[in-house]
C-alpha cells in the first residue's frame, strides 16, 4: 500500500506555518504536493538533477522500477535525469507538518510518513496468493488460514488448503474410511488390500475344487454345510482320478528301436545296442529261456555291454555272466553254436529232438 495514501495533514486551514531561525514564513499547502500527482503530499521529498522538479519518494521508486536501468526522463520537463537526490527543503517544511495514518490513527511529522509505513500494524496489504486484504498485523494468523497456501498433507503429499477436505475424502492414504464391501470395519485407506484378506464379505470361490460357488468369507461355514453331500461326492471324484492318474503307465515309441523283427528273442540284440548309446557299460537280461541264451552268446563280441542272464526261479535262479562267458567259448564257436541250435534245440525246428 503506498505511503502517499497512508497519512492526511492535521492542519484544516490548509496553510502551513513555521519558524526556521529567526525568519517567519508561511506557506501555501499545494507548495507540498508532488509534481506527478498534485492530490498527495511530497513525502520523502527527491529533487531531480539537473532540471530540479520534485517527485515523491514512491513516484521515485516507480520511475527507477519501470525503466529497467536505463536513461530516466524527468516526467514535467521530459530531460534526462542524472540522479535524484533528497529535497532537505521540502522534507524541512514536512518536518513541521503533523500528520495522521488512516489505518491506526498515529500521530507523526508528514517527513517520517514513510518510515511509518513500513511497520503500520493496521496497513492493509494484498495477500500473494488469495489476493485478499489483510492487515500486517494479522499476516501470520492469515498464512495459518490462507485458503490458497500451500500445506502439507500426514501423507507427504503437497496441496492447497482449499482442497485439503477434497483430498482427505478421495485421495488421501492414511485417512480412515469405512470398508468399501461394507463389512463394519473402518481402516486407513491405503490398507485396505491387507483388509480384503480378512474382511468377511470378501467373495472366494469354495475350496472345494468343482463345486464352483463364490461364497462371502464369512457365510463359507454354512456353505459348506448346506453342500456336504455333493462335496464328499465331489472329494470321492477326485480321490478316484488321483488313483488312476497314480497308477498311470506312459510310453512312447521310440525311433530308434523300429525293427522288422517280431520276435522278442531277436530284438533284445536291438535293445541291448541301444543301451550302449545311452551310455550305459552293463546290461540284465531276465529270460527263462535257452533261445536268448544262445542267441546273445552269437552277438557278445559285437556289444560294448557286460551282459548277465538272469535265469531260473526260486533257489535255483543264478545271474550268469554272457560276456564271459562267449570270451571263455571263443567267438568261432559262439557263431557255430547259433546254427546247431537252430537245428537241434530252437523251439519251432527242433527236427533232431
């Protein structure tokens, strides 16, 4: 607020008098005006150089504010100014002029109006942020009050103090709101995740697999009452598939096992060179019969396996070691074995017998 506002002369006569010295005076009250607004007093009075016109202190502030720092031209006479300086003539006749504020009503040479209007309790000023009027006095109470300051939220978040309510009632994570399922309960709203882990209307699909109902937590006790038959139906059908799917035998063909040989005796060669490429260093063949004896004895030295028969049953089953036993016969005598075999003890051309 400007000072050239802020006091009135006490004087009604309009006609200033004093002493200086031993010299009388008087003077005429438009003699102390300033030169760009004649309505108010010459307050903290400067003279512009070299022109010599006076402005109010403020007029001074104004020029200096708007011209950004270059060349100031006087405002009666348009010369440019050089400097400004105190006008002691004018601020001595305002010395000897007793003014009031209009706020606070203090008493005060016009000469120190300015300075009075720098702490004046009751001047009022424009609030930054609401624009409202509020005296220097009540500037403190009014930032505690200020609908356009900003403040603080519990929850850390920045916010005017005209949306706090807003923001407490929609937005705000550590407000306390009641359980949006209704249960009774109040909780912070940020919690209310944790919550639906123990709110009794929380709806949950029945633990029974099958049965298929969404159940609120706190009705599960009577569901699964109501529906105990078909859950032990249910948990029967279950326990079957679990058995079946227990005792389950999966297989696959394997490509490399193909063969155009039907019989068992013979593809078990295949097997057994099938076990060498997996790696495997020795083979149990469990066989009651001579035929695949004497067929193993003819393909021992072509296998990289130590091959056992696991023959007989009862007390008399014994594990007889193949591969030692064709290296003990020789390999001539193993291939001459398969073929007075096949003529005199093989199943189906046992002719000889």
């Amino acid at each position: 607020m400007q000072a050239r506002t802020a006091a009135k002369v006490i004087d009604k006569s309009d006609v200033l008098s004093g002493t200086q010295g031993k010299r009388s005076y008087r003077m005429a009250h438009g003699e102390v005006k300033c030169m760009t607004n004649a309505k108010n007093p010459l307050l903290d009075a400067q003279i512009a150089t070299p022109c010599g016109h006076s402005f109010c202190g403020f007029c001074v502030e104004t020029f200096q504010a708007t011209n950004g720092g270059g060349n100031i031209t006087c405002q009666m006479c348009r010369q440019s100014v050089v400097a400004f300086c105190q006008n002691r003539l004018a601020n001595n006749m305002l010395a000897m002029v007793e003014g009031e504020c209009v706020w606070c009503h203090q008493r005060f040479p016009l000469n120190t109006a300015k300075d009075h209007v720098k702490c004046c309790g009751e001047l009022e000023t424009e609030c930054s942020r609401c624009h409202a009027a509020v005296k220097r006095a009540n500037r403190n109470s009014h930032n505690d009050e200020c609908l356009m300051a900003d403040i603080q939220c519990e929850c850390g978040v920045l916010l005017k103090r005209a949306d706090a309510d807003e923001h407490r009632r929609n937005l705000c994570a550590l407000q306390e709101i009641v359980c949006p399922l209704k249960c009774g309960e109040t909780v912070k709203r940020c919690m209310t995740a944790s919550h639906s882990l123990v709110c009794a209307n929380v709806a949950q699909k029945c633990s029974i697999e099958g049965c298929g109902h969404n159940i609120r937590r706190s009705w599960h006790e009577t569901h699964m009452t109501e529906h105990q038959g078909s859950h032990v139906q249910l948990l029967q059908n279950q326990m079957t598939k679990a058995l079946w799917n227990a005792n389950r035998v999966e297989f696959s063909e394997l490509p490399q096992l193909c063969s155009n040989q039907e019989e068992t005796d013979t593809r078990v060669v295949l097997y057994l060179h099938h076990a060498v490429n997996l790696g495997y260093k020795n083979a149990v063949v469990r066989t009651p019969d001579t035929d695949i004896l004497v067929i193993l004895l003819y393909h021992a030295h072509t296998i990289s396996l130590t091959i056992y028969l696991d023959t007989g049953s009862g007390k008399h089953r014994k594990l007889i070691n193949l591969s030692d036993l064709a290296a003990s016969l020789g390999e001539s005598y193993c291939e001459t074995l398969l073929g007075f075999y096949v003529f005199t003890g093989e199943d189906c051309t046992s002719s000889f017998k």
